[in-house]
C-alpha cells in the first residue's frame, strides 16, 4: 500500500512501522538558515532528501522506531582563499533512534552511539534535515583550486619598508647621558 507522508508533520512511530518511505526536494529558500549561509544566494537551488522509517527489535515487547535520513544540496557559498563564489557539496547520511520523553532522550543519547530524537505524531523532517546540514558545513568553505590566482603578499608594492635593526633602548639612553 502506497503513502504520502508530508515531511513537515509526520507521526513517527506510524512511519516506522509501515516502512515507510520519503524522496524528496525542495528548494534552498524553503531552509532559513540555509539560506543565511549562503547569503540569500540561490534560492532555486535543490535540495535532495530520502528518509526511510524501520524498527528494530529491542527485547521489550516493542520495537524501537528508528529513521534513516539522508540529504544533499550544492551550497553557494563565499571561498575564503580567493574571496569569490563556490559551491560548497554538503551532505549526510545518519540513522536516528526515537524514545518515548524528553527525559529519556537525554539520558539515552549521552549514552550511546546514535542519536537519539523524541517520538512525535508531528515531527518536522525538514527541520531535522537542515539542522544537520548545518552541522555538515565546512567551517572554512573555499575552492579545491581557486579560479584565479590569489595574491598573498600582503604588502603595498609602493611601500617602503623601514630598517629592521632597531636602535638598544640602552644606547639611546647611553648618548642621552653623554649629552648632558
């Protein structure tokens, strides 16, 4: 039996237990934050996502609810070598466990390995999918070579430097005292 499943208001445990299954895109305008680190560039710019829903025996007499995220998007972005335009591939591919409260999940994902989320009858996908792209971003996004030559002299061709040797406060002091 075919699903839809709206990715912004999806029950959880309901996804999970049908195996259900969501592809996707949507645009980069539709992400907020996203939309910040890219500097309101791009807002056309597909955003690819598959999630899948499964559980898992645990030993109790339920299974626990787990979900399969992964998404894509070509971020443009400002290269911080050569000061122009990149676009930045950022993607992840995670699994998530789901629990029952709050309480649990704090306890539970300072224990182990996954990450652990709260089950919902509204959970928002999409706002999952962008929190960890925002954790995918390179902290200094540049080019793998820039376009363009990049200049690292610092100094003005025009510029003349001054004498490196620096006269000994003592000397000074020593000519001061001469004088007088």
């Amino acid at each position: 039996m075919k699903h839809d499943y709206d990715a912004q208001h999806l029950n959880m445990d309901a996804f999970a237990r049908s195996a259900g299954i969501i592809e996707g895109e949507e645009r980069l305008a539709r992400f907020d934050r996203l939309m910040e680190e890219a500097q309101g560039q791009a807002g056309e710019v597909p955003l690819h996502f598959a999630a899948t829903g499964m559980t898992r025996p645990d030993g109790a007499p339920n299974a626990q609810v787990w979900l399969q995220l992964s998404a894509e998007v070509a971020l443009p972005m400002i290269c911080q070598r050569c000061l122009g335009p990149v676009d930045v591939p950022v993607s992840f591919e995670r699994e998530f466990r789901f629990v029952a409260t709050e309480d649990t999940a704090a306890v539970e994902d300072e224990a182990s390995e996954e990450d652990v989320l709260v089950l919902s009858r509204d959970f928002n996908l999409l706002e999952l999918i962008e929190d960890e792209l925002l954790m995918a971003l390179p902290a200094v996004p540049k080019h793998d070579v820039c376009p363009e030559p990049v200049k690292l002299s610092v100094a003005d061709p025009d510029f003349v430097e001054e004498s490196r040797e620096k006269p000994n406060p003592f000397a000074v002091l020593e000519q001061l005292k001469k004088k007088s």
